[in-house]
C-alpha cells in the first residue's frame, strides 16, 4: 500500500506543491539580492508547506525499512537467498533517510545562523555605541 499508493501520491503532492505559484523561484534569486526578511518570509511560508511531506517520507521510509529488517531470515534457518538484495534495500532506505533529514534540517541551521549573524551585528553597534 505504501509502494503503490502512499508514496506515488506524495511525490505527485510535491510536483505539484513545486509546480505552484507558490514556489516561484525566480522571486527566491530575487530576494537573496536583497533584503534578508523578504528570504525569511519566502522559505517559512515554504518550510510549513513542505514540513509535513518530508515528515511522512521519513515515516514511511522508517517502515519499509523495519518491514524489510523483520523479514531477513535467521542465519540458522538457512534460508538466505534474496538477504543481499534485502540489505541492499535497507542501505537505500538509510541513503533516503539521510538525503530527507539533512532537508529537513536545513530550515533550522539556516535560522541558527541567521541569529549568529543577529548576534554579532547587535554586539558590533553596542559596542559601536559605547564608544561615540
């Protein structure tokens, strides 16, 4: 069911969630010209949208991993044809796992930086301040 019907509607949601009007890209290279709230405004409004869809990728991903583990046979039973293509899925599973945590994180590193920057720009003109 996942296979089948789950993951084909979420990608179809994402084309079309890129597709939209929403996310028009030209209006992104246009903002990083300029001024920063302008960028902040365009990727929260595209962080919300794409948050949950990233979310259910993990999950399902998470599943199909475990369904995969759960069904390697044991060494004993001496069933192990197929273990390989077994674990080689897994690895792609983790490869995706991977690919859509660092995504999903990125929205956070670029605010922790954007507050640095905050910081030291703060700092820079009290202290700039104190001096005058």
């Amino acid at each position: 069911k996942i296979f089948l019907e789950k993951m084909p509607r979420q990608i179809h949601r994402l084309e079309e969630l890129l597709r939209s009007s929403n996310f028009d890209w030209k209006e992104l290279s246009a903002v990083r010209s300029g001024a920063a709230a302008p960028l902040n405004n365009f990727l929260n409004q595209h962080y919300t949208h794409l948050k949950p869809i990233l979310l259910d990728f993990m999950d399902d991903l998470c599943k199909i991993r475990l369904w995969i583990v759960c069904l390697i046979p044991r060494v004993e039973d001496g069933d192990n044809k197929g273990v390989e293509i077994q674990h080689e899925v897994i690895d792609v599973c983790n490869e995706g796992l991977s690919s859509l945590d660092s995504l999903y994180r990125y929205y956070f590193r670029y605010n922790i930086e954007k507050s640095k920057d905050f910081g030291k720009k703060r700092r820079s003109m009290v202290n700039h301040q104190k001096q005058t």
